[in-house]
C-alpha cells in the first residue's frame, strides 16, 4: 500500500472511530498500530518502545500527585470554606455573590489542576446557596461554568503538564505564563459581572458589606486554602523544588491539614486515591496511546511533510496561527481538553516549530482555546456538570455562559496581539 | 449451572480489578511519601536518596497499567459521544460490541509487545539506572500485568453485552 494511502486510512480510521464511540485511548492506539503495521516496521519493538517509554516519566508524575492533592481539598470541605470565606470580601460588590463565584474558582484553580473539578467543587456549594437568594440563574450558572475553565490555566494546571512534557517545555515557566492571564481574564469577568448588575441590579443582590472584624474572622476559613496556594507558587517559582516533587509535598502537606481541621479519615483518604487513579489512569492511558499514533505519524513522515506542505502554500505565520485557533475551536466542540491536547500536538507541534513562535505563549494559548472547548456545547464538560448540578436546562446553561465566552475570546486575541502578556512573568522569573 | 459460573467468572474479574486499582492505590502513596522523603532530605540534610525520582516513574507505570481495569469497570475511561448517543439502543449495543473487539485486539497488542520487552529485559539481564540497580524486568513487568487484568476486564464487559446487557 502507498504511503498516502496508509496515511488517508490512519486518519479516517481515528476520526471514524472516536466518533463510533470508541473509548479515545483505544481509537488513537489502534490508528497508530495500524500505520506502524502496514508500514511493515518492527511492530512489538515500536509499541514497547513507546508504551514504556511514555508511562516511565517522571514529569508526569505531578498529574496524579496534583489530581490527589485536589481530590483531598475537595473532600475535606475545603471548598466550602473557600467559598464563604470569599463572600465576605467581594459580596458588597455591585453583583455581589457572582463574584464570589470567580474568586473562589480562581482559588480554586491554584489547587486543583483541572476546570471541571474547579467548577464542581464551586458549583455544588453557589449554585443552591444563590439560588436561595434569588439570583439570575443564568448569570449564576455562567460565571460558574466560566470560571471553572480557569483550573486549567492558573497553575497547577494538568493540560499544561501533558502539553510541557509532549514539547519539552519547561513546566514551571508554563505554570507562570498561565498566572496573569489567568487574573486577568477573572478580573475581566468581574467587570462583566458589575457593569451587568450596575444595569440590572435585581439579577444580582448586593450583600451587606462585611466589617473589618468580619473580614478578618473570614481569613479563619480561607487560610488553610491559601496556605497551600502559597506553598505551591513559592516552591515552583522560587525554583525550590520541580513540580512533581512541590505535589508530593502539597499531598502531604493537605494531608496533614485535613488532620488537623479534623476532616481526615482512612475512608476519605480511600475515596481521594481511587478517584485519583480513575482520572490519572483515564488521562496517562490517552498519552501512551497518542505517543503510539505520533510514532506511526513520523514513521510515515507526516511529521516532515505538514511544515512542508503549510510553506508550499506561502501563508502567514499570523494566518497560519489563525488556522489553528479555528481548528481548536471547532475541534473543542467535539472533544474535551485531555483528548484534543494529545489528538491535536502531534499535528501542530512540526506547524509552530515552523512558524517559530514561543512555545511557552502558545502553550498558553492552547489552554485557552481548550478552555473555550469546555464551555462550548455540544461536549463541553463544564456545561454538563454545572448544568447537571444546578437542575437547569442545558439551554439555560449555555445562554448563561454565551457572554463569558465571548470574553475569553477576546482575551485570547489579546494575548495574541500582546504576547509580553502571557510571557513577561515567565521571563522576569527565569529569566529570557 | 453455566450461568451461574459465568457470574462467578465475572465478579472474579471485577474483584481481580478492584485489587490490582489497590495495587495503583499504593503506588500512589509509595511515589508521594518517597519523593516527599527526598525533598525533605536535600533540602534539610542536603543528602538525596538517589533512587526517588526513578522509582517514582516506575510507580507512575503501575498507577496507569495496574489502576486500567477498574477505570473500565467503573465506566472511567474517556469516549466521545456525540454520534453515539443519539443512536437507538441496539445500534448502540452493535457499537459496543465492535468497540470491545477492538479494544481487546489493541489491548492484545500493547500485551505482546510489553511482554516481549519484558522477556527481552529478562533474557538479556538488563539493570536499572539507578542507584540500587534492580533487574529492570521488575518494573517493565507491572505493564502486561496490568494490561492483563484491562483485557479481562472489557472480555467481561463484552460478555454482559452478549447476555443482553449486565444482567449477569
């Protein structure tokens, strides 16, 4: 068989089968098994190579270590102190609890490492608690399902750590490129929020504002949150530690926390490690089997010939960037992030090298363009677990995060024109 | 009488799942304390273990191999949906029965191949890198093994899809 034709046949099987339903580690792995095979190379020492080659990693193993640290926070209840510690600080604000909803979902974020256990945890704890109030579902479920999506960005971030060790970046300038987008984009959702409410006051009661002594005894709440937060930008960004060893510590740090606010049990440490494995093994068996359909790609030089075949065509390192942006935001539609991370790099990554544009921004980039994927219907994660937590229509849930999207959307062409945004930390920090 | 062994059969799988995900459960907990350990080491004592961050990939392989099976049982692992799910139930039966096969022969090949590097590590007497070298075949190892209990488990499921859905 030609090459072309293995190729044609690789792609149409992979994309015929992930849409069959086949589960997205099994479609990858059988695509890229099937190349490899009708190439006629050595089989069994290509797929040993890879497999244990991929899962030996010690980069990744911050994946399970963050997934535990988050899984612990989660349980412990530590969510539901974050969220009415932060209500006392930001309710007054003109749409008052909504911004307690960005707030502690950026929090949030800085512990957990994933957007949908960011949204669920908030979500579980908001979305009764301001329904009770009277607030605008709507607006409730979109700031939610929205702020959500900033687990991936602010660090620690697992989309980042599987795209740092596919391209060989460094994992802490990532984490660091990800902190003043990810501020900046919930501070502009919070402006959203007040210019809505100064508007329409009655979606969003304003809360009494707290006093000084309020305010302080809130921090009894919040700290142990912060505690952890600090710890974990301290050690990856003072250089102290890499970032799979700050999550062992942070395991055993929150461990150790979850002792002492008296929320520790054999049990709850039983149901955060199983959960762990369920979501690492889901994610780390998605990466082996991408691993294998990248080797297949190369062995039929698709690698070489993508870059080759984009500069024959004379376009634009712009239009080319645009082309990609639109690729990941239909593609987002269809395929949550893990799955369109490692579907996507193994075609993109020879496109940026060629383009020369830096790795650590576009990694950046794509966090963001994954985050609008799980906002975006039809398989948006967030929006399934919002909506099936608050009880709402699917329809109510994406009317309500329709502005918010369009946000982040403006956001991203922001850090493309101004790239010094996402890369100006990373630089000050480690140096150009 | 045959159905009531394949039952048996079946939740020996389950239950065969459920402790090699115990398995993964301990390599957890073995890669934090160990990397915590080191940390604490060098940053206290100025001393590494030396063998941490090797034996903390190798845990990583038995999270992801060992912990497979019951991510499956339990429904865990990641599919898209979006055609599958407006289809009526039996095609969605017919599509799952194809998924499993094709699972079971890509599962089958990840096997063979990992238990030829196995044997291979074995036959030659191949070291780890580290400090306290081990015969590198241990670790290489948790992979068919692990595989092993994953291809059990989705035979069991094609099985049930077979009996008319999980009634066994």
């Amino acid at each position: 068989m030609s090459i072309p034709a293995i190729i044609t046949l690789t792609i149409v099987l992979l994309f015929s089968l992930l849409l069959g339903g086949m589960w997205v580690f099994n479609a990858l792995g059988i695509a890229g098994v099937l190349g490899i095979f009708l190439l006629g190379t050595d089989l069994g020492g290509a797929i040993s190579y890879q497999v244990w080659g991929s899962s030996n990693n010690f980069i990744l193993t911050a994946i399970p270590l963050f997934i535990f640290m988050g899984e612990i926070m989660l349980r412990s209840g530590i969510s539901d102190r974050l969220y009415s510690g932060v209500s006392k600080w930001v309710g007054s604000f003109p749409g008052g609890l909504i911004h307690t909803n960005v707030v502690a979902c950026a929090l949030f974020a800085a512990i957990s490492g994933s957007s949908v256990a960011t949204a669920a945890s908030i979500g579980t704890v908001a979305i009764p608690d301001q329904e009770a109030r009277g607030y605008d579902k709507k607006l409730i479920l979109g700031s939610i399902v929205a702020s959500g999506t900033l687990g991936i960005l602010i660090p620690p971030s697992i989309i980042m750590i599987l795209y740092g060790s596919w391209m060989e970046v460094s994992i802490a300038r990532l984490f660091a490129a990800g902190i003043i987008p990810g501020i900046m984009i919930s501070l502009f959702f919070m402006l959203f929020v007040v210019i809505k409410c100064l508007r329409q006051p009655k979606l969003a009661p304003r809360l009494k504002p707290s006093s000084l002594k309020e305010k302080l005894f809130s921090l009894k709440e919040i700290w142990p949150g912060l505690l952890i937060i600090t710890f974990i930008m301290v050690a990856i960004f003072g250089g102290l530690m890499t970032p799979s060893e700050t999550a062992a510590v942070s395991v055993a740090l929150v461990l150790l926390l979850a002792t002492l606010l008296g929320s520790f049990s054999w049990r709850l440490l039983y149901k955060c490690a199983i959960n762990t494995i369920y979501t690492s093994t889901m994610i780390l068996i998605i990466y082996v089997s991408a691993k294998i359909l990248v080797m297949s790609l190369m062995y039929l030089g698709v690698i070489s010939l993508i870059p080759q075949f984009v500069d024959s065509l004379g376009l634009s390192p712009i239009f080319v960037l645009l082309v990609i942006y639109l690729i990941y935001l239909i593609l987002g539609c269809f395929f949550d992030g893990t799955s369109l991370l490692l579907i996507t790099l193994p075609i993109v990554q020879p496109l940026i090298a060629n383009i020369g544009v830096d790795l650590v921004w576009f990694g950046v980039v794509v966090t963001i363009l994954i985050e609008l994927g799980m906002i975006t219907p039809p398989v948006g994660l967030n929006l399934y677990v919002i909506t099936g937590i608050s009880d709402s229509s699917l329809s109510e849930t994406i009317k309500g995060v329709f502005p918010f999207f369009l946000i982040l959307l403006a956001c991203l062409g922001l850090f493309t024109i101004c790239p010094q945004l996402v890369t100006w930390f990373p630089d000050l920090l480690f140096g150009g | 009488m045959i159905k009531f062994r394949f039952s048996l059969i079946l939740s020996i799988i389950d239950k065969l799942s459920l402790y090699a995900a115990r398995g993964a459960i301990v390599a957890l907990l073995c890669m934090t304390v160990l990397v915590t350990i080191e940390v604490f080491m060098r940053k206290f004592f100025g001393i590494s273990t030396k063998i941490a961050h090797d034996a903390a990939g190798y845990f990583l392989v038995a999270i992801t191999f060992l912990g497979a099976a019951e991510t499956m049982r339990v429904n865990r692992h990641l599919r898209v949906k979006i055609l599958y799910d407006r289809l009526n139930s039996r095609a969605k039966n017919i599509f799952d029965k194809i998924n499993y096969f094709i699972a079971i022969i890509y599962l089958s090949l990840l096997f063979w191949a990992s238990s030829s590097l196995v044997f291979f590590s074995f036959k030659e007497g191949f070291l780890t890198e580290s400090v306290i070298q081990i015969p590198e075949f241990i670790p290489e190892l948790l992979i068919p093994v692990g595989l092993f209990f994953f291809i059990l488990q989705v035979l069991s499921k094609l099985f049930r899809k077979f009996n008319r859905g999980d009634r066994l």
